[in-house]
C-alpha cells in the first residue's frame, strides 16, 4: 500500500473517532438527542464491516455526512450521504450541495436502500 493510500485510510479512520465522539456527547449531555443513539449503533456496524476504509464521516449540526472526500468539509459538487434522525424514522438522502438523487424515508438505518445508496456512493472515485 503507498503513502498516500496510507494517509487516506488514516484521514477516514479519525473522521470516525471524530463524528463518534461528536455524536456520544450530544447523546449524553443532551436528552432532547437520544434520538440519534441508532445512529452511533449505525456507525458502530458500519466500523465493524470495514467502512471506515471507503468512507469519511462528518456531522451538519446533527445530521450525518458520509462521503468520499479525503479532507474536512465538501464543495458544493461533491456527492454525500445524509442521514437525519426523526423520532422513529430516519431520512437518508444522496446528494449534493445542490441536487438531491435519491430520498428515502426509513425505519431502519438497515433498510435495503440505505446499503444501496452506500453501494453507490463508494463508486464514486475518493477526492
């Protein structure tokens, strides 16, 4: 593996620690965020299936961004992930800064098109 693959699994790996650290305090020191704990859980499944190698993770106030850029923050043009936690649904959307493809409202972080829009944004090539 070269240096710079090296440095990018790195750069993922600490947006993880980063996003699950963010999330756990929000989760302890706010009871009005409980809502979000099947998201750490999400994270935690996703960590554990190798994810982290393919992804950075990032939060808009408590929303999370899942993409494929190597750095902190996204250009308008670049594609993400959004998942925000409801009550008892969760709305999961690829987008951009600009356009949304594709909406979902699901019950489950493991519904079917959650792991599809996954799929889809790991073919997007790592900038």
């Amino acid at each position: 593996m070269d240096n710079r693959t090296k440095d990018i699994i790195r750069r993922f790996a600490d947006s993880w620690i980063e996003t699950e650290l963010f999330y756990n305090d929000l989760i302890t020191n706010h009871k009005e965020f409980e809502r979000l704990k099947p998201i750490i859980q999400f994270i935690e499944f996703l960590k554990q299936n190798g994810e982290d190698k393919f992804f950075r993770l990032g939060t808009s106030i408590h929303i999370l961004v899942i993409s494929r850029y190597v750095n902190y923050g996204l250009r308008k043009d670049q594609k993400c992930i959004k998942i925000e936690a409801f009550d008892n649904k969760f709305e999961i959307k690829l987008c951009d800064g600009n356009n949304t493809y594709r909406q979902y409202l699901v019950d489950s972080l493991h519904d079917n098109s959650v792991k599809k829009l996954l799929e889809t944004l790991k073919e997007t090539l790592i900038d």
